[in-house]
C-alpha cells in the first residue's frame, strides 16, 4: 500500500512538489485550495501534471478527515503555515511544510519562534516528523563534493550563495524577497555549520528595492566563516540566478530535463558539472524513506537568523 499524501496549496510550488511524491511512489490522494473556482483550475493542471484525477477540497479538515492521508505537504502562503500545520498534526499525520516555516509581518519575531517550537513540540510528542522544506540542506553534501573536485583548498572560509527568481510583475520588495529566500542561503551555512553563530557586530545589510543583501561572520568551532547572502527578484533575463561561491570556487545549479523525462540538476564549475536529482526530489525522497531530512534544530535556527536580520533592516532602514 502507498503512502497517501494531501497537498495544501497545489498550484503553485506545490504542483512539482506532487510530481515528485508521485515520481517517488506515494499516492496524490487529494488536495486542498482556496476557493471553488481555483480548485478547478489546479485540479485540470494536475491531471495533466499526474495523468490521474485528484479530488480538491475548500474545507481542509474536511479533506484530512474524508481521505485521512499519511502525510500533508503544505505549500501554502507563510501566514497560513501555522494553522494548517496544526490541523495536520491534529489529524495524525507527518507534515513537510514549505519554508520560510512561518511568517507575518505584523506579528513579532518572538511570537512567531514561540509558535514554532509549540508546533515541534506538538509533533514529537505524536510522535510525527515535521520538516520544513529547505532542500539545500539535503545537496550540501553533493555542493561540497563538487567545491572538492573543482578546488585545492579544504577549508572553507568564504561563504557567498545568491539567489535571484523572477519577479514576475510583482513591485519591489526586498522584506518579501528576504523571506522566501533567505530560508534557502542560511540552510546552506547551517548544514555546513549546525552550530554557527552570528556575529551581530559584523552584520551590514542593504534591502533596496529588488534586492536583499546581507553580510556577516559566521563563527564556528573551526574559526570564521564571511558570509554574503544575496537574494533578489529579477525584471530581465537571465530569469533565475542559483549560484553558491566557496572560498572562490563558485557552483552555479541549472536545470534540465533527464533521460527519463524529469526534471534533474546541474551542478556546474569552471573547471566541471556533475548531474544530480533535483534537491526537492531528494528530500522528498528522503522524507518518505521515514528520514526526517531537515532536523528541527535548524529548521528554528533558520527561523530565527531569518528574522533577526529582518528585524535589524526594518530598524536600520525604517523599512515597514
């Protein structure tokens, strides 16, 4: 018997995310949307997607009690993480929650770290997993082995990951862009590094329009790392930057359609390029094996390094 799997939120990221659990061997079994008119839509896309009809749901908890899933895939909007996390977690299931895990921008940083270590804790105490998909975490080990390849240097102790997507006629944001990407840069630092700290007086930040840039010291138990977090939105070709740079090796992911027809990655060097699955894949594919691929841990760390430096550019720019 497959595992059944419900997706909140299925027209967007969450289309590829139910690619990928069918590609793996689990059972798209429903999914749930906003309202009747885009349910139909994301329901046509996903038969095309899957090749399968899948039923849709406004009521989630309707869904969760009817098709009674094993896992819930929240691919929602962030100021919806929490609740739809709970009643997953009410209903019996392990959840894979889209980053960044959770986020409004009226509420506090300390609220927000308050409701997230109450839901971790709701988890363990079922005895369920809940990750949070940062699924940068999951190809650190294939970045680093392609740094070794391409590099003579072991030690790594410059850091610059850049990621830059398609504003796609959305206005100039850099408190929105900082939070739908920065989750990904800091998961590369953090499997790098689980218990990095920050060096507050070293942080230079500079939100402006499309872009948000943020430099610091990381500090390990090996010595300190320079890190640059660039994330930003682009309104001209190329459409998407994936770039990750040790010392000065730089690692540029592309994409590219597999012998099999699906979707996999390139990671590329000046000096090489290797092809791996695609890091969504691996981690979905990990977290169906039973894994809990992202620990809790970081998943707060990130949560928490995120708003900080979010909370110290709104006061040093009087960004609102």
């Amino acid at each position: 018997m497959t595992t059944r799997v419900a997706i909140i939120g299925a027209s967007g990221i969450g289309r590829h995310h139910a690619r990928w659990w069918q590609v793996e061997g689990a059972t798209v079994y429903s999914f749930a949307g906003s309202s009747e008119s885009t349910i139909a839509n994301t329901a046509a896309a996903l038969e095309t997607h899957l090749g399968k009809k899948v039923p849709g749901y406004v009521d989630i908890k309707k869904m969760l009690d009817e098709t009674k899933p094993d896992i819930v895939d929240i691919c929602s909007p962030p100021q919806y993480h929490a609740a739809h996390t709970q009643l997953a977690l009410e209903a019996g299931c392990d959840v894979l929650c889209e980053k960044p895990f959770l986020y409004l921008p009226d509420t506090s940083a300390e609220a927000l770290l308050e409701t997230a270590h109450r839901l971790i804790a709701q988890a363990e105490n079922a005895s369920k997993r809940l990750c949070v998909c940062t699924q940068y975490t999951v190809g650190v080990e294939k970045l680093h082995e392609v740094y070794m390849q391409a590099s003579s240097e072991n030690t790594i102790s410059r850091f610059h990951g850049q990621l830059e997507a398609p504003a796609k006629g959305r206005a100039a944001d850099p408190i929105r862009i900082w939070v739908d990407l920065a989750p990904h840069l800091l998961s590369v630092v953090l499997a790098l590094y689980p218990e990095m700290g920050l060096n507050q007086s070293s942080l230079k930040i500079q939100f402006d329009g499309y872009r948000a840039k943020v430099a610091f010291q990381a500090t390990t138990h090996t010595g300190t790392i320079e890190c640059l977090l660039e994330t930003a939105n682009r309104t001209e070709p190329p459409n998407n930057i994936r770039r990750f740079v040790f010392n000065e090796t730089a690692i540029d992911v592309d994409g590219q359609k597999g012998q099999d027809g699906e979707f996999e990655v390139v990671l590329r060097t000046s000096k090489n390029s290797v092809v791996c699955d695609d890091m969504m894949r691996l981690l979905i594919r990990r977290f169906l094996a039973g894994e809990l691929p992202v620990p809790t841990t970081e998943s707060i760390r990130n949560l928490e390094l995120m708003l900080y430096i979010l909370e110290t550019a709104k006061k040093q720019s009087n960004l609102l």
